[in-house]
C-alpha cells in the first residue's frame, strides 16, 4: 500500500510546483514531511515515493532524511518532546528536566511509548538560548521549563490538552505539524 494516497499525491504536485522547471530535487524537505505527516515518520516505503518523484536513489533521500532530527525515521509518538540539553539551557538546568521527563514517560520513551503517545528526544540547539532552559513539542517551544513544569506539560498532554506554547498557537498531533512544515497547512507562528 502506497504511502502517499491519490489526495496526498496531490499535495506532493503542489508542493512540486513551488520549485522552477529543473529545480524539483530541492523540494526534498517538504516532501519528506508530506511522508511523514501520512505515516507519523518516514518509512522505508515513504523515502522510495519520495526518491522516485525526484529522480533520486532511495539511498540519497535516507542521507537528507537522517541528517535532520525534525524528520523521524522510527516509530514516533503523537507527541514529540524534545529537550535541548545544549550548553546555555544546561547552565539553568535543563539536564534535571530531560531526567524528569525521562522519568515520567520511563524507558524507551527515546524511540515511543507503548501507547504510542509519546516520544522524547534530547535535542541539540533549539535557537532560543535566551529563554533557557527550552523544550519543544512537536516543534512548539515552551521556555524557562522546570521539571516540575515539563511534569505539568506531560500531564496535560496526556489529557490532550497542551497547553499554548510560548509563542503562535499549538501546531496539533505530530502528523499535523509535519503537514505545517511541508507548507500545506497555515502556521500561527512561534
Ligand atoms: S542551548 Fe538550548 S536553546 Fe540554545
């Protein structure tokens, strides 16, 4: 079964169309989370679609794929809390708030929960060293987070009920913010 359904081959045209005649290959990152907003990651199957739009070896879309940690090759969870853990947001703690986090959603919460609600990812530089320490769910950020906060924040998720972000307006499960960051769905901005 295709990952990429007739509406979603659809939106892989619109997104194809952005680009100038000979230039298609650069539209690889919005495809890549098109994939990955049918199937919550990018499969072996998905980085083959994607390839064959492009013209590419599956093998050089795997190399795009795997370099960036907004695109997830494993199973993935609705919601992915990342923790940087960088050295600003370590400076004001950020290492007891990844072991909290660890702690609430126990082990293997690094590849998904066994509900699959969650995954958790220690993350490098989120860019927003000044609000340190940062965590980002499906790639909204929340500022100054304690370990009693990020306890809050994962309590609140699990009641589907996140809370708004420190800045735009909460992008949805991690298949809706992916299909965001393909430009296929409005953002509100951070
Ligand atoms: S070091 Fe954490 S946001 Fe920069």
């Amino acid at each position: 079964m295709p990952v990429l359904s007739p509406e979603l081959r659809t939106d892989a045209e619109r997104i194809l169309a952005r680009y100038p005649e000979g230039r298609e290959r650069s539209a690889i990152m919005p495809l890549l989370y098109l994939v990955q907003s049918a199937e919550g990651r990018v499969t072996r199957e998905g980085l083959k679609e994607v390839a064959d739009l492009l013209g590419l070896k599956t093998a050089e879309v795997e190399e795009i794929a795997s370099f960036y940690t907004m695109l997830r090759l494993r199973p993935t969870g609705r919601y992915v809390v990342s923790v940087c853990t960088n050295l600003a947001c370590a400076l004001r703690g950020a290492t007891d708030v990844y072991a909290k986090a660890r702690e609430v959603l126990g082990p293997g919460s690094e590849d998904m929960t066994e509900d699959g609600t969650f995954t958790l990812h220690e993350e490098e530089c989120l860019g927003a060293c000044d609000a340190a320490p940062v965590v980002q769910v499906n790639f909204a950020n929340y500022d100054r987070t304690t370990p009693e906060g990020i306890v809050s924040l994962i309590d609140a998720l699990r009641r589907d009920e996140p809370p708004p972000p420190s800045r735009g307006t909460f992008p949805g499960e991690f298949t809706r913010a992916s299909r965001i960051l393909a430009g296929l769905e409005p953002d509100a901005g951070r």
